[in-house]
C-alpha cells in the first residue's frame, strides 16, 4: 500500500515538474505581433520590384521626388507630422529652351504630367493618415522656379491652368488681381492644402538681382497671390523661418515619445546661425540698404538667401542648403554663403546637394565639415552633377554614395572626361527614398521608378550605421 502511495506520489510529481518545464519553454516562444530576430519589419521588408511599403510611425522618411523639372523633398517625420521642402516647377525640357548651353533633362513620367502633379500623386500615395489630407509645412528654400514654380508669358504652353484669386479656373491670369497659376507650390497647395509656409520673408528685404527683373517679379507675385488665397480659403500661415531654433519646425502629434528629433534651422535671407543658443550673424551680408543702393554692381544671386537646415533623430544627421553657394567669392567674400555655414555644422549621415550640385557650390570647406555618407543630387539641368563638385564630395568622403535623380548621356561623357565613372552612383535615375529606422540608428536607401506613377522599388541599400 505504501509502495503505491509513493508511486503515484512520485509520479505526481513528475507530471508538475514536466508541466512547469513546459510554462518555462513556453515564456521564451514569441507572442502574436512579437518581433523575432528573423522578423522583419513591414516598413523595410520589400524586395525589387515591389511598392514601397508605407511609413510607419517611428520611422524618419526623406523623399526625393523626381519630376525632372526641379527639386521637391517630402519629410515624414517620426510621429507623422510631414514637411514639402519645394515644389519643382521650372517649364519642360521638351516644350522649353534655355538661353546657354545648358539645357533641361526629360521630364518625369512624361512632359503630359505637370511636375505639381508628380508631387502631387506622389504625398497621396505615401501620406500618413495622421496627415488628413494636409501638409503641415512647406519650406520655401528660396524665390526660384525650380522651386516654388516657372512664370513664363506663354505658360499655357506648359499646361499652367491660370486662376483667379477667389481659385476659380480662368482663361487668363491676372497678377495684379490677386491671380496665379497651376504649378509649382499652387498646384501642390490646391490638391493638399498647407498649415503653414516658412520662407525668408518678403524678398524686398536683401532684394537679390530677381527683384529687379520683371520675370522674377512675375514669379514671386504667382507665389503671394496664391499664398493670399490660401491663407483666405485653407487656413495657412506663412511664417519668416526663424534662425537658430529648433522650436518652429516641430512634431505635432506625439512630441514627448521622440525627443531625439529636432529640426534646427541654420541660415535664411542672408542671415546665419553663430552655433550658441538662437544667437543669428546679421552683419555678414550687407544690409537692405547696401543691397539696393548697390543691386546693378553686385547683381546678387538669389541661391545665397536661401533657408538652410539640418534633421537629427537620434544620430541620424541630414543636411539641406536649398541653393547655397560661394559664387563671386573672389570679388564679393560675403556672396561665398557657404563659409559662415561650414563654421556651425558638423559630419552628417546624408545631405541634399546645395544648388543641384552645380559649379561653384558644396565648398570644399562645408563638405569637410559635413563628411556626407550619402549625397542626393536633385539633378533637373544637362549640366548636373558638375564633376569638379564631385571631386570635393569625394575628397571630404572617398566611401560617399552618390545619387541623381537624372543624369543625361551628355554629362555622363563629361563627367567620365573629368575622372569620374557614373557607374560607382548608387543612383543615376529615379525617386530616392532615405528610411530611417525608430530611434534613428540605422537607415535604408531606396530607388524608386520614376517612369510611372506605381512606385516601385528599382534598388535597395543597407542597412547603414548611424553616428555620433
């Protein structure tokens, strides 16, 4: 009897033992929606050939958009608060003629689809929905076409819908009656309305060598028209970006769950970060004053007024000169905007090329300070990228991934003269997609097709380190 007892009891025992084993194995096996080491996230698991999938919250994405007809950089930022930097809108290659030797590259998908409908088409398809159909802001690097969109006297030419003030389609625009057409920020504006616009500010302040050109004056009026009736009919605020600050550009829907993301805004009109607190150099470029007393001798380029910044998330850096150039330098030192910049910058992962990488640009100072890991091109000129500006890039960084959004078969010869082999691009054609990962400690590099509208993946890179 005692025998059983202590059978049963042993075996009893043995059956606890093994049930406990089990609970022990069983805490270790992942849970629905657990991610395992061989799980790989939604956001970044996407092979050639497939859609990019969508952002997701806690990602940083940065977004090259190529319409081949200027630059536009769309930032959905960790939380999903989104930022347009541009809206290209120079005219098409294909229906337009520049004075020079330099010349347009084809337009992307086509010449049928207008470059504000690229953009367009394109924040559709990748906004998040905590967007609600709107931007929360757009950066006006600086008063140019290629930028915030062309005026030209024949713009139905290119397709440019005029409209009135009150945004009713007519059969020609009036400037001076509050009028603007469909292209560039408008066309973007009307289809995805704008919480805010930061720009430098009336133009009139430092009025560069635009100003004084009734083709520019054209130009900058298209941009206030349409920012008068969007301010009346959407709701948009246009602010003067404010130098030095991290405040203004800021998350807007989890800010507490991200604090290591920021934008701080470095340099805009002329004006420039010194690197303490919000405290801003004033003096470097001359006075308003000295601007339009001296405009016929100087002839002062727009690019050098343009609003730079800088995106950290963690130690993720990116860097964004809109045009910023040192052009005149020799003559003028303070038209050389690049130097003041170089002295408040440090190495970052990524930067988007200043003036579409072009001559007399991205100094050989800047770059050494930035030491970009990778650097976009919005190319939209034959003459773009210029291979003396490579050379600096390469100097600063020798393990530099280059990407274009274009490159033409004529500068490709170029630039295979001048030493520098095309085919070490990461890209030479296409959307480019940077995908950083939550807490900004690795990236992704993806080329998107840019031949149609389906956003397809065309190459993808990493995952890459992030820095201090």
């Amino acid at each position: 009897m005692n025998y059983k007892l202590l059978l049963i009891g042993s075996c009893l025992i043995a059956l606890l033992a093994g049930c406990n084993e089990d609970k022990d194995k069983d805490k270790d096996k992942p849970k629905p929606g657990d991610k395992t080491e061989t799980t790989v996230d939604p956001a970044i698991d996407v092979k050639v050939g497939q859609v990019l999938p969508a952002w997701q919250e806690g990602y940083l994405d940065i977004h090259s958009i190529n319409g081949g007809r200027g630059e536009a950089f769309y930032y959905i930022f960790p939380d999903g608060t989104t930022m347009l930097c541009d809206a290209a809108g120079a005219p098409p290659m294909e229906k337009y003629t520049y004075d020079g030797s330099s010349q347009g590259v084809p337009s992307k998908p086509s010449v049928n689809v207008n470059s504000g409908a690229v953009i367009v088409d394109y924040i559709k398809h990748f906004a998040p929905s905590v967007a609600n159909g709107r931007l929360d802001y757009f950066m006006t690097s600086h008063y140019h076409g290629d930028h915030i969109g062309a005026w030209r006297a024949d713009y139905a030419k290119f397709g440019w819908t005029p409209y009135n003030k009150e945004g009713e389609k007519v059969s020609a625009v009036n400037l001076d009656d509050g009028g603007f057409l469909l292209n560039g920020i408008a066309e973007v504006g009307l289809s995805i309305p704008i919480d805010k616009v930061l720009d430098r500010g009336d133009w009139s302040s430092r009025p560069s060598a635009d100003y004084y050109d009734s083709g520019g004056q054209a130009r900058y009026k298209l941009y206030v028209n349409y920012l008068d009736y969007a301010a009346r009919k959407q709701g948009t605020v246009r602010e003067t970006l404010k130098i030095g600050h991290t405040d203004q550009i800021v998350l807007k829907h989890d800010p507490s769950r991200y604090s290591t993301f920021s934008v701080r805004t470095i340099a805009s009109g002329g004006d420039i970060w010194t690197g303490s607190g919000t405290d801003v150099n004033t003096s470097y470029v001359p006075s308003t004053d000295e601007c339009k007393a001296n405009h016929a001798t100087w002839s002062i380029s727009e690019n050098i007024f343009s609003n730079v910044f800088m995106v950290k998330y963690g130690n993720f850096d990116f860097f964004s000169g809109g045009d910023i150039q040192y052009t005149g330098k020799s003559t003028y030192g303070w038209k050389d905007i690049e130097e003041p910049i170089s002295k408040v910058v440090k190495k970052v992962e990524g930067m988007k090329a200043c003036h579409h990488s072009t001559s007399n640009t991205n100094s050989a100072n800047l770059l050494n300070k930035l030491k970009p890991d990778f650097y976009i091109a919005g190319v939209w000129r034959d003459v773009q990228p210029n291979p003396e500006t490579l050379k600096r890039v390469y100097d600063a960084n020798t393990s530099v991934r280059i990407l274009t959004t274009n490159l033409v078969d004529s500068n490709i010869a170029t630039l295979k003269e001048k030493g520098i082999n095309p085919d070490n691009f990461v890209s030479k054609g296409g959307h480019v997609v940077i995908r950083v990962i939550p807490e900004g400690t690795k990236y992704y590099i993806y080329i998107l097709n840019d031949d149609n509208l389906d956003f397809k993946v065309k190459a993808k890179y990493g995952p890459f380190t992030s820095f201090l």
